[in-house]
C-alpha cells in the first residue's frame, strides 16, 4: 500500500444490508439516513399456487430496524408499506412464527 493511503477493510456482502442501506437514504428523502440502522431483513413471500394462466405477483420487502423507526418497503415499487416510530410501540408478543406488536393507545391508557 502506498504510504499515506487509507486503510480498507473488506467486508462480507449483504443484500439484505445493501438494500437496507437504499432505504435510508432514499425513504423520507434522506431524512432517515443518520438513523442507527440496528436490524434488516429481506422478507421474501412464500410462493403462492397462481390460477391457471397468471403469473404470481408476490414481491419482496427490506424490513428495517433504526433506533426510530421500524420500516417496511416494498421492493416493486420502493414505498414504504409501514413506517412505525418506536415511541408508539408498546411491546410485542410472539404468535408462532409471527411477531405481533401491541401499540400505545392514542388515549394513553396502555394496549
């Protein structure tokens, strides 16, 4: 390496990161970008059964996880199918293989 030159560091790719990466600079204009980016996930639907005739229509989306916000984006369109502050989640609860998030009530009495 040339002297002076700066040090790189080779890392493992992730598409599910990358893509994570995009949603944060590009959901909210950019607004979201300096958010911590604490968890992704490329979720790919189960292949359903098309009728006869069709093709199927089931698209990924890239969940993320900042220190904010949980987003969700579809990956056809690249919009945001649910943009969640944290603040307004109360907890969750494991149902199976889901996880379901119980929300702060808009009247402030708990879920």
């Amino acid at each position: 390496a040339a002297a002076g030159a700066p040090q790189r560091r080779l890392v493992p790719y992730s598409l599910s990161e990358a893509l994570a990466q995009q949603v944060l600079h590009s959901a909210g204009e950019g607004r979201y970008a300096s958010e911590a980016l604490l968890h992704f996930e490329l979720l790919t639907p189960p292949a359903p059964s098309p009728p006869p005739g069709e093709g199927s229509r089931a698209r990924a989306a890239v969940l993320v996880l900042t220190g904010v916000r949980l987003l969700v984006v579809d990956t056809g369109s690249w919009t945001a199918t649910l943009n969640l502050q944290l603040r307004k989640v109360a907890g969750a609860e494991p149902d199976g293989d889901r996880l379901l998030l119980v929300l702060v009530s808009r009247r402030g009495a708990g879920g």
